[in-house]
C-alpha cells in the first residue's frame, strides 16, 4: 500500500516504535516503594497474541461468543488496524509541517522548529505559527521523546527551544516583552515576523502551554546531566504569574473573558515550572505562591446542578459553557499521582466523567452524523454546540480528545486496582452499566470488570468515529462535515495529527511523566485570593546546546520529584501596591520608583498594576512584586494614556518605606491617586 508507506527522510524522525505495525513497547503504570508512579516497559504484543489464543480456544470448544463481547472485539480488531495504519502517517504529516525541512512547508520560509498550524493559504489561511497549537503539538513530541529517543526528534526540540527564545522578543500587537504583554500574542507569520491584523488577543494560555512543552524537554536535560532551557520557560512562567487573573481569549479564539482551559494550563504551568525552578536553583516563590490561587479560582468554572464545567465565564455566557475545552484541560493536565483528583480536574474525577458526559451529549442531537447513536455509543464531537465556524462542526481533535480522557481514566482505575463512583458521577457509569452504584467497585468485582470492559469499547468507538471521518489516505482536516461526515476546512491540521497520536499513546498505556499534580490538589485555605505577581522579562539568550547530548546511561539523574512550597527567608520580600485611582478605558496605572524591582525612575521599565479586582464602586489597581528585603523604596505612581507618551504623574512628594529584612509576609501598601 503504496499509500501508507513512510518516506525514507521521515524515517528518521520517527521514533523506532511508531513505525513498527505493532508497537511492542508499551508502558504500564506501576507503584513504586516511595508511593511514585514509574513507568515500565512491558511487551504489549503478548497480551495481543494472548487475545488471539483466547479466541482460538472458545472456537476450537465450539462456545459462542456473547454478542456483546463479539461486538467488542470486532471493534477492538478495526480500531488497532487503523489505528497500526493511521501511527506512520500521522507522524509523517504532522512533521510535514515544521520548518524548515517538513515536506508541507519546505521552502517556504519557514525557520527550524516553527510549527504551521496548517499548510493551507486559503479557505481557511492557516499558514502560521500559533503558540498553543505550537506548544501542544511540542508537548507530545517532548512526551515521545522521552519515551524513545531518536536523534531526529532530538533536532526538532532543540529547533523549538531556538524558535522559542526569539519569537519571544518579537514586539506585536499585543504588546512587547518589556512588561510580558507581547508573550500573550496568539500567533504569528511563519517567518516570526508579527502579525498586524486584526484578532481576538491576546490569548493567555499561549505562554503557560509553551512553558509546559518546553519543561518536557528541560526535565530530560536535566535527567541526561545537562543544564536546562531556563530563560525561555521562566518568561512564560513569569507571565502565568502575572497576568493569570486577567481576562483574554479563549482558546477558540472568539471570546474574551476567563477560560477554563487558560486557567488549568496555568496553574500546571506554575507547579510544574516551580518543581524544575527548584532543581535548578532559580527562584520560584512567585510561582508556588500564586499555583494554590489559580487552582481556587479554577474550582468556580464547576456547575454542580448540572454537573460540568463552564468553560467561559467573565465573558461569553452567551454560549451554554458545554466546551470540547473543558475535556482538553482533563487530558493535558493528567498525572496520575493525583489519583483522580477533582480539583485539577483528572480525567478519572467523578467531576470530569461527569463533564465528558455532558459535553458529550451535547453534541448527539445537533449534528446530522450522530443521529440514532445510542446513548452508550461514542459520536463525534465538536468545540462547543453554539458554534458557527464553517457552520460549526465535529473536529478531530475534539473527538480523539473524548478517547484520550477515557484511556487516561482506564490506566488510573488499572493501576489503583479500584473505580470509585460518586452521585457526581454516577449518571456517566449509568450510561455503560446500568447496574451501577455509588461506591469503590475493587477489581475483580463484576460492576468493575463491567465498566472496564464498556469504557474501552466507548473510548476506542471515538478513535472509530474519527477513523471513519478521516480521509482514506490517512489525511485528516480541522473537520468533520457535520451533514456529510466528509472531511472539511484545514486540510492536514498538524495538531488533528498530535491529537491523533497522544490520544493513541494513551490506549498503548504509555502516561507520560508528571507534573507533580499529586502535591498541587490542595486549595488554599479561605477565600481565593486574586495573587499577581509581576515579573521582569529578559531576552533569553541563543539558546546553546552541548554537543553531546544524547541520552547518558549514568549521567548524575537529578530526581524532579518534589513541588517546593513555604518560604524561608527569602532574599526579595513580596510586596502588594493597590492604589485606587479611578481610570478611563485604555488608562493603565503603573508604579516606578528608586529601586530596581520598580524601574530605577525610568518611566519605560515602570510596572503595570493590574485592574482584575477595579470594579466601578472600588477603582482597585493592583500588583505584587518582589523587592530586595532590606531596602529603603520611593515610589509614585503614573497614569498612562496611549503608551509612555502620555504619561501624568500623580502629585505631592514621592511616597517611602522600608522593606523589612527577609519575611514571608506579603507587605501591603494602601494608596490612593492624588
Ligand atoms: C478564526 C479562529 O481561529 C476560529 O477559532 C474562529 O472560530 C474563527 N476565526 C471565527 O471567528
Ligand atoms: C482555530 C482554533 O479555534 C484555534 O484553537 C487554533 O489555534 C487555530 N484554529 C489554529 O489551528
């Protein structure tokens, strides 16, 4: 099958085991003695032909086999030779389309590492580079790496990390990277240049899903002997910290407002960043102090009458909240050392099946493609129901993701050896087994087995209804026409392939490492507190990569295990400036003052408050910082209307006071304009 064939340059990009017809790697979960997850490669191929013996059996006795299961293994036979099919070629398209060698882009003007979202000019133009699509297309080739080095996908990483550290000094319409603003731009011209149209920016999940992908790849570097990509992800950490609580599009781009997906991608971003920080003795205060915020506000998207997230609020109400964005926060923030932790949201959480379910059945009636699905049956899935965008349609990465939070479940109920069902989530098993009940089901149980078998056959049925949509050749669009079932708009989306292959990964029972979710479940206690802390950006350096960097059989492994929290006398003491000054719309209230940490007196480095709490009864602006403990502050504060040029200052003496020798408090100024 001329076809399915992989061409020979591609070849070497592609991890050994993805171009083999059966992977015989796969990876199981187990325990380990400290109680921490590892991962061990087992051969999955005998479990296939232990199958096939058992098959072989029952017809040699002459039992038939129950419908049911004869169904199943009948879909379970199609899924594995599509999907045996499907690996190579999306591997293959998927680098087709970064630069500069991918065959869909080459020539083209496309820098090493940069990710086109799609190689199409035209109906739709999505010939450029998105930080999200970039980050998560990243993430699983980090993940793949991990899992199977090959020198080729080493090459593309190190191409990210370069791409990276420049794009992030690209000034654009969002802003620049003096104050971070410009990181939240949401894409970018292929050659890196900015890009001046009009758009829904910014889009705050870009630089918390970047710093994600990139600490993938430090985490290996750092495992291997070798320092990490520091510069580049501590950017992006420093604008989760800062601007987390400030509205922003969503990830589809269309609303403004606060975004399920946005906020759990950060705080991964902020307790991943942190755990690495520490390892490598940068500071991380800002991050550990504000991840326990982030996670209480996370807790507010959750309907508990109807039992789902809402995945925009602040903004776009207008839409029911049931969001193919909500199930993509469960999977990309899976970890199962958080067991199936609610708060952050994991995938077997009575609060995200119940979640899938919804969302799920959200999308049964609306789309001529999924009628007459029985209720247990996977259908395909699109972003949201409201949706307009090519008259608004199933995706294939929406409905791989519907898979992929099953699978991740199934490995966590394996490993745990348990299913527990709550009244939470109960309505989602009833679909499945009827029989079921709130309770810990212990494996063996029958309920237990039941669900299992049930929530593989409903898990493998999304990768069916995506293989029956794609193209025969194995190309996939964004796409799924919702009448006709044919493939439509961005014909080759790379992150359709990345969906396609993680989701996929996780059916192999290969879990990537974590993100030390399992340390981060806790909420602060009390009210959320709305913590931003600003940080100051630098140009990364070009990033410089050892010439011997391949994997080191006894390289000094440095173990990323432990999330720092506490403080003990830190050098910088945190300290909140609210002032209230009542502004006009597009008025920013900024502080400058004598010390370093507020811009030397210099106007252009003078940090912005941020006017998430101002509201027209309380003209609250606000920021934290961290300043040299021990030192004596001046300070005023400025007004600014259209960019420094319009600068007023505010009247009287400049304001003073002393940072206290090394405390953890958070020391409060309390001013008014004047
Ligand atoms: C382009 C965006 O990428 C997409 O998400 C959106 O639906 C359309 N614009 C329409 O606004
Ligand atoms: C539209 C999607 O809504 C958005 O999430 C994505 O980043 C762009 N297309 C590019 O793929």
């Amino acid at each position: 099958m001329a076809l399915f064939a992989v061409p020979n340059i591609i070849q070497d990009l592609i991890p050994a085991a993805a171009s083999e017809s059966i992977n015989p790697w796969t990876w199981n979960l187990n325990l380990n003695a400290s109680g921490l997850y590892e991962y061990l490669p087992t051969m999955h191929a005998l479990s296939k032909f232990a199958l096939l013996g058992a098959c072989a059996v029952q017809s040699v006795m002459g039992l038939p086999e129950p419908v049911e299961s004869r169904e199943a293994n009948l879909l379970k036979r199609n899924v594995d030779d599509w999907i045996n099919r499907e690996t190579p070629i999306a591997w293959q398209k998927l680098l087709c389309n970064i630069g500069p060698d991918g065959c869909a882009v080459r020539n083209q003007g496309v820098p090493a590492g940069v990710v086109v979202a799609s190689p199409s000019r035209s109906d739709p133009d999505y010939f450029y580079t998105w930080t999200r699509d970039a980050a998560l297309v990243y993430k699983g080739l980090a993940d793949a790496f991990r899992r199977n080095y090959t020198e080729g996908l080493h090459t593309q990483l190190k191409n990210f990390v370069s791409s990276q550290a420049k794009l992030q000094g690209v000034g654009n319409p969002a802003g620049g990277l003096n104050d971070g603003q410009g990181l939240g731009e949401p894409k970018f011209m292929v050659d890196l240049k900015e890009f001046t149209g009009e758009w829904g920016r910014p889009q705050r999940d870009g630089p918390p899903l970047r710093a994600i992908a990139l600490i993938r790849y430090a985490k290996w570097l750092v495992e291997n002997g070798h320092k990490a990509v520091w510069p580049t992800i501590e950017n992006d950490l420093k604008y989760s910290a800062q601007y987390w609580n400030q509205t922003g599009f969503d990830l589809w781009e269309e609303v403004p407002g606060s975004s399920f997906f946005t906020i759990a991608s950060t705080h991964r971003a902020l307790v991943e960043g942190a755990q690495l920080g520490a390892v490598l003795g940068k500071p991380t205060r800002a991050y550990t102090a504000v991840a326990p915020q982030v996670l209480c506000f996370q807790q507010s998207f959750w309907n508990a009458r109807e039992g789902f997230v809402v995945s925009n609020i602040n903004g776009g109400e207008w839409r029911r909240g049931r969001d193919a964005n909500s199930i993509l926060a469960s999977i990309h923030n899976f970890d199962p050392s958080a067991g199936c932790d609610a708060n952050t949201f994991q995938p077997c959480s009575d609060r995200a099946l119940s979640n899938h379910k919804v969302v799920v059945d959200s999308f049964r009636s609306i789309y001529n493609i999924n009628r007459g699905i029985a209720q247990n049956k996977a259908v395909a899935v699109g972003r949201y129901s409201e949706d307009i965008f090519y008259n608004g349609n199933p995706w294939f990465l929406a409905t791989f993701a519907a898979a992929e939070q099953l699978y991740d479940a199934l490995l966590v109920w394996k490993a745990q050896g348990s299913i527990a069902i709550t009244q939470t989530s109960l309505p989602f098993f009833r679909d499945h087994v009827s029989s079921a009940t709130v309770g810990t089901h212990a494996a063996g149980s029958a309920t237990y087995n039941q669900i299992v078998s049930a929530i593989t056959a409903y898990a493998d049925g999304f990768i069916e209804v995506a293989s029956k949509y794609a193209h025969s050749n194995g190309a996939m669009n964004e796409q799924i026409d919702r009448n006709t079932g044919q493939p439509i708009a961005a014909p080759d989306l790379t992150w359709s392939y990345s969906a396609f292959l993680t989701a996929t990964a996780r059916r192999d029972g290969y879990i990537p490492t974590g993100w030390g979710a399992g340390q981060a479940t806790a909420l602060p206690a009390g009210q959320c507190q709305k913590f931003e802390v600003a940080g100051n950006y630098n140009l990364p350096p070009t990033p410089v990569f050892p010439s011997n960097l391949t994997p080191a059989a006894n390289a000094p492994v440095e173990q990323i295990t432990a999330v720092p929290t506490g403080c003990t006398n830190p050098e910088k003491v945190f300290v909140t400036f609210n002032e209230r000054a009542s502004t006009s719309w597009g008025q920013v209230i900024k502080v400058v003052g004598n010390v370093p940490e507020l811009g030397s007196w210099d106007v252009n480095k003078a940090v912005p408050l941020s006017a998430s709490k101002y509201t027209s009864g309380d003209p609250l602006w606000s920021i934290t910082l961290p300043i040299q403990a021990g030192s004596s502050v001046q300070y005023k504060y400025i007004r600014i209307t259209n960019g420094v040029a319009g600068v007023s200052w505010e009247g009287g003496d400049n304001r003073a006071f002393s940072v206290p020798g090394a405390t953890c408090d958070v020391q409060n100024r309390w001013d008014n304009w004047r």
